[in-house]
C-alpha cells in the first residue's frame, strides 16, 4: 500500500505540472480562461471547433471534472484514432487512468508505470546493520591463469588479451592450438621468449604455413634461435 501510495502521488505531481502546457501556446491564455471562468462551461465548450484537438482536450477534462469517465473514454478514443498519441492526449489519459484507478487499479497502475517510466528499485536502507558484503577476493579467481582461461571460454582467438599478456603464453607453456599458436606469432615483435623457436617450427610444419618470412618475428630471432629452428 505504501508503494502504491507513494505511486499515485508521484503521478499526480507530475500530472499537475504538465497542465501549463495548455497555457503556453503563443504565449497567449487562450480558451482556458474563457473554460476555467465560464458560468456554463457546457456553454464555453460549445466555441470550440468539433474535430480539433482544442474540442477533445477541453470536453475530456470536462467530462473527467464531472466524474464522467466513460464519456471521457469514448472522446479519448475518437482523439486517438483522428490525431494520434500527442502530448495532450497522453495527459488527459494519464489523468484518466488516475482517475479510474480505484475503481480498476492493476491495468491503470500498470500503464502508468509503463508510460511514464516509473522505477521504484530502491531499497531500505536498515541503520546500524553491518554489510552482507564480501571482504576479501578468492586468491583462485584473479590469478592469470584464471582470467586466460575465462577469455578462451568466450573466444577463439587471442582476443582479450594485451600484447603485454604474450609473454605469460611463451613462459607459462600454454598451450595453443593452431588459430592461436598463429595470431601469436603474427603479434610477437622480439625474440626474448623460452619456447619460442618450438612454436615457430610448430607452425612451419601445419599446412597453412607460408613459409620462414611469414611473419615479423622471424627476421627478429637470433642467430642462435636461427640455428636451432634450423
């Protein structure tokens, strides 16, 4: 009930400030003075011109002042279909679906909620408890070797990991299959890595290899690598 409550009056704040829209054409009064003042306003709304948006806006709130909410109803439909969804009519029928809330509350609330984007995701906030949170990290979960293996599971390649991350695949011995044995050569720039030459002559030997010179690094290694890859 209280977030109920709480709803309805946030709703109606926002309903009440969007009535200067109907003041601010022109910067003139217009027919809301001729409307709020009039003795008969059956007999001011009898100016207006049937079809404009003016006559559907000014008869709805009327019939809705009046308590008659079916009327209000069928006008809002008949607006629609000649008009479409203006932001006139989106406040007479955000009034409308106010107004009828006690009498059908789930589907009016529902399409307040909806239409005015309303978020009530806050929490209580309960004074003098201690936090349920987490203080500390486990060891296990932020290792290397735990965030390569969570970039692997999401990709086929070496996407995810830095240039600078190349080093850890050569010393740690990672093994690689061919797709990434071979981005990891294209990326390598110096020679200074265990494991390399392995890995070099891994790959001349697959079938997609283009030869000694297909990649940077191979005009990089030293002559004693040279002579082991030999």
């Amino acid at each position: 009930m209280k977030t109920t409550r709480l709803l309805l009056i946030t709703i109606l704040a926002f309903s009440v400030s969007s009535l200067p829209t109907a003041l601010a054409a022109d910067k003139e009064i217009g027919f809301i003075e001729t409307y709020a003042l009039a003795a008969d306003r059956e007999a001011a709304l009898a100016q207006l011109i049937p079809g404009t948006e003016e006559h559907y806006y000014f008869h709805c709130l009327h019939h809705q002042t009046q308590g008659d909410l079916a009327a209000a109803g069928k006008m809002l439909i008949a607006w629609k279909n000649r008009h479409d969804e203006t932001p006139r009519y989106r406040e007479i029928r955000n009034r409308q679906a106010l107004l009828a809330y006690s009498d059908n509350p789930k589907p009016n609330l529902d399409y307040l909620i909806k239409q005015l984007g309303l978020h009530f995701d806050h929490q209580k906030e309960e004074l003098n408890k201690k936090p349920a949170l987490p203080t500390s990290l486990d060891p296990k979960k932020i290792t290397e070797s735990a965030f390569r293996a969570q970039v692997f599971s999401h990709n086929r390649n070496l996407n995810g990991i830095e240039d600078r991350g190349l080093d850890s695949l050569l010393r740690d011995g990672v093994k690689l299959d061919a797709s990434r044995r071979r981005e990891l050569l294209q990326r390598l720039t110096r020679p200074d890595f265990p494991n390399l030459v392995e890995r070099i002559a891994t790959h001349l030997k697959t079938k997609k290899s283009r030869g000694f010179g297909e990649f940077k690094i191979h005009h990089a290694l030293l002559p004693t690598q040279l002579d082991e890859l030999l």
